[in-house]
C-alpha cells in the first residue's frame, strides 16, 4: 500500500510542477499530451505494483 502511495505522490509532484507552466504559456496541446501520459503511466505503474503482489 505504501508504495502505491509513493508513486501517487511522485507523479502528482510531477504533474503539479509541470502543468502550470504548460498552461502559463498556453500551449494546451502539450499540456493534453502530458495529462494524457500522466495519467497512463501512473495507471501502468499502479498495475505494475498491484500485480507484483498477485
């Protein structure tokens, strides 16, 4: 459950230091790509350690 946790907060860290600049210089296709693989890599690495305990 911990590491769960973990890799939660890193990608959050992550995405709250690089969203607001992406969206300060209004480039809002970057910022979709980004939120896009964001979310598929905390969604593969949440997986990942999910099923290291299967």
């Amino acid at each position: 459950m911990f590491k769960i946790l973990v890799i939660i907060l890193i990608f959050v860290i992550v995405f709250a230091w690089e969203a607001p600049r992406l969206f300060r210089k209004k480039e809002r296709k970057e910022l979709a790509v980004f939120s896009c693989l964001v979310f598929i890599g905390l969604a593969l690495s949440i997986a990942v350690v999910i099923l290291s305990f299967i």
